[in-house]
C-alpha cells in the first residue's frame, strides 16, 4: 500500500508519563483515519509530532516512506502537510478573514489578484464569505476554527492533520464541514471526541488508551 504517513514503534514520554509506547500506524493514500480517546491520552501530541512541532519521540515518523527524524528533513515535506491546531488562538498572523486566508498563498509567491480570487472562492465554498472583512480576534471560536481551515485547504496540501476540527462549531457549520472533507481526497487524520462526526467522515478509527493505538 502507498502509505502517506507512517510510524512504526514510536514513543513518546513527556515529563510527567510515557503518553504512548511503540505506536505502529498508517495512514493510505487518500485515507482517512480518525483518532478518539479520553482527556490527556495524547492525540494532540501525536499530531503534533506528526505536524512535525515535536521531535523528542523514539521509533519512525515517515512521510510518504521518507524517515523523519528531525525539524531539518521535515521541512522538504512541511508544504505538504496541512495541520489544524485544536486551540486557534494564536494561529492567525493577518487581522482580516481575507487576508489570513490569502497568507499562505502570497508567501509562495502567488500574486495578490491570484491569491485574492483564491481566498474568495474558498470562503464561498466553507460557507463564510459574509466574513470576509471582519476583524478575526472579533470573530467567535467556531468562525475562527474555519477561518483557519479555510487558509489551510487553500494551500492544497496533501495530507491534512485536523484536530478537533468541529470543536466550537454549530451543528449547520460542522455538517458544511462533513461535507467538505468527505469531498476532499487527501489522506487524512481527524482527532476528535464526536463520534457521531467521525463516523460520517473516517471509516478506520483508532482509540488511543494506556499508551496503545487500538483499531475500534
Ligand atoms: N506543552 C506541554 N507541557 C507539558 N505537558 C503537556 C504539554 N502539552 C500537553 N501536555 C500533557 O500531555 C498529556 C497529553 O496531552 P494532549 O493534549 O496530547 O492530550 P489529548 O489526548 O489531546 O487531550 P484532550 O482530549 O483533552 O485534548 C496531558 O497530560 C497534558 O497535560
């Protein structure tokens, strides 16, 4: 299989406890693979080091079967990787909606007309043009979380790390969002604690309990 993320017997202890223990895991070309588990198992540091945030792991971390070891060979791949953070907060570098989700856009050279049609058609598709001017640390939690989902996808990136990508959203914005990444062929992985969401997005699920990546 043409695997786009794989980890073979990683580990990772932080401080305070060993989080996980000889993890194996991979994620398919195109595949979307969700990871559940209770408060403080470590799925968001798992996708942190899969983000490429965290390289104080044991074991493997490839990328589309390159071995990754540290922030230097990580950055051939950083492109490629689309990553959503679980608190936005401290995510946004522009103050408009248009703007930030142009950003990524303009800094690889794209021309600002470009890039500006860009943004608009991707706010028009995650359903938040009506946005488009506004202040964004004006903006609730939920229309910050696709604002910055909306300056993701509009890099194109081939595998996207979300973590609790529906976290703060009403029911009308996180079905949009079902139905766009369902749309979405890119291999995927969804850290969530919304089953009934995972499982209208992610056909493999795994749990993440006592340090082991268990297949549900
Ligand atoms: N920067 C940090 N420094 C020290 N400990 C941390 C740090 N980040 C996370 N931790 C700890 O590591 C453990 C795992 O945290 P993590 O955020 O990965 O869990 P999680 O499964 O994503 O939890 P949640 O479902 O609540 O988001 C927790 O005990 C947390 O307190």
């Amino acid at each position: 299989m043409s695997c786009s993320i794989t980890l073979k017997k990683l580990s990772y202890k932080n401080e305070a406890n060993e989080l996980f223990k000889n993890i194996d895991l991979n994620v398919g070309h195109e595949e979307k693979v969700a990871i559940i588990g209770a408060n403080g198992a470590g799925k968001s540091t798992l996708l942190k080091i899969i983000a490429g945030l965290n390289f104080c792991f044991e074991g493997e971390l490839q990328l589309f079967h390159n071995p990754i070891k540290n922030k230097k060979e990580y950055e051939k791949f950083r492109s490629d990787v689309g990553y959503l953070p679980q608190d936005v907060n401290d995510y946004f570098l522009c103050p408009t909606v248009i703007e930030d989700v142009m950003f990524n856009l303009r800094a690889k050279g794209e021309a600002k007309e470009e890039a500006y049609h860009k943004a608009i058609l991707m706010l028009e598709e995650l359903g938040i043009s009506h946005l488009k001017d506004r202040i964004i640390y004006e903006l609730s939690g939920g229309e910050q979380k696709i604002v910055a989902l909306a300056g993701i996808l509009i890099t194109k990136p081939k595998i996207l790390l979300l973590d609790e990508p529906t976290n703060a959203l009403d029911t009308q914005a996180e079905n949009r969002i079902i139905e766009i990444l369902n749309s979405i062929k890119k291999s995927m992985i969804i850290v969530s604690h919304h089953k009934s969401f995972i499982d209208k997005l992610a056909p493999t699920i795994y749990n993440l309990s006592c340090n082991e990546l268990e297949l549900i």
